[in-house]
C-alpha cells in the first residue's frame, strides 16, 4: 500500500498540492500572499486570532460570489469587480467583528481593511476558466486553512520572542527577541519560517519521488 501511495502521489502531485494546500502549498509560507498584514499587525496570538476571523468571513464568500457572478465578464471588469465585492462583503464582516468583539478590532488598524485587495483574497480573478461553486468553497476554505495555521504559528512566535509569553500565557520573565514586535522584525521572522517551511516541503516532495522511483523499479523486477 505504501509503495501505490508514493506512485500515486508522484504521478498526481498537482492534484496532491491541491488536496495538501495547508501544508504543501501554503498561501503564506509558500506563495508569499498576505504579507502586509502579517509582518505589521501579527505581533502576538489575539492579533493572530483577530486576522483569521477577518480572512475567514472574507475569502471564501468573496471567491464564490464572484466566481458565480464573473463567469462571463472579461479580464478588465473581473480586475475591479473582485477587490469592489471583497469590500462589500468585509463592510458586513467588520460590522460584525466591531459588534461582538468590540474595540479589540481597532488594535489592527488599517491592516484589517487592507486584507480587501491583498491577492490572497483577489488573485482569484486572474483564472480564465469557470469555477464551480463546490470547487470556490473548497478551494477557499483550503486557504483560509493554509492562512490561519501561517497566522498563528507567526503571532505566537512573534509574542513568545518579543514578549516571553504566548496567547498571554508567560512563558518567560523576559522576551528573548523585543524587536519581534515591530515590522523589521516580523519580517526577519517570517522570512525565517517560510525558509524552514520551504525546505520542509522539498524534502517531502523529494522524498515522494524517490521512493516512487524505487518502487517502479521494484515493480519492474518483479515482472
């Protein structure tokens, strides 16, 4: 089973990047997406918290009511009709964070509202081709997972190095890296993670082809 799976995964590894977007294709640790917000305002678990709640009101409705609604518009009015939905739809998400989280959403500043045209949400519009509604669902919900696991694991480290505490837990008297709180820093940091991440997922996929190659080998002798 073991030896089929690694073929399989090798033979269709577009299609496993897809099902493994979290991990294998992260849309921050990956692809670079949402930056801004994460270097400025992901300074510790909460402001972690407070992004994901945003992205995840935001992507995936986003992605599906344009992907239903632009099927037939050209590339020009896709360009402006993606960012003009994702304000709609972050005007009612805001409303709703303001009303039941308070002033905590005021801490983000302006990079909240920025999430509105960053290309995690809009890059989208760039896809020729239909996409079904499952698929938007799907494909959204995939990374908005990819983001919330970015967004945590970098607030958290970012708060731990800047503060000695992690989701206001203290961890240590004293915070290892006070420069993690500001924007060098986070940049530092998350230059650092996707570096980490990158390797990680060569050595999977370099791993994946050279135990399928091993067992097309193995298969061949057995012939």
């Amino acid at each position: 089973m073991k030896q089929k799976n690694y073929s399989l995964l090798y033979k269709n590894w577009d299609e496993t990047v897809r099902r493994r977007k979290v991990f294998l294709s992260n849309p921050v640790f990956i692809k670079g997406l949402a930056l801004a917000p994460l270097v400025v305002a992901a300074t510790t678990v909460k402001n972690g918290l407070l992004l994901s709640i945003a992205v995840l009101c935001l992507l995936t409705p986003t992605r599906l009511v344009t992907g239903i609604i632009t099927r037939r518009m050209s590339m020009p009015l896709k360009t402006f009709f993606y960012p003009f939905v994702s304000a709609i739809v972050f005007a009612f998400v805001y409303y709703f964070m303001y009303r039941y989280l308070g002033t905590q959403v005021l801490m983000l500043g302006v990079y909240l509202p920025i999430l509105i045209v960053d290309p995690l949400v809009v890059k989208n519009f760039e896809k020729t081709r239909k996409e079904e509604a499952l698929y938007s669902i799907i494909n959204g919900l995939r990374n908005t997972a990819g983001f919330v696991v970015a967004c945590l694991i970098i607030s958290a480290v970012r708060e731990f190095l800047a503060f000695g505490t992690v989701a206001g837990i203290t961890i240590t008297k004293v915070g290892l890296l006070p420069m993690a709180q500001n924007s060098f820093g986070g940049f530092l940091i998350i230059g650092i993670l996707c570096a980490v991440w990158t390797q990680f997922v060569n050595n999977y996929k370099y791993k994946v082809e050279v135990e399928a190659m091993h067992n097309e080998r193995f298969a061949d002798n057995d012939n």
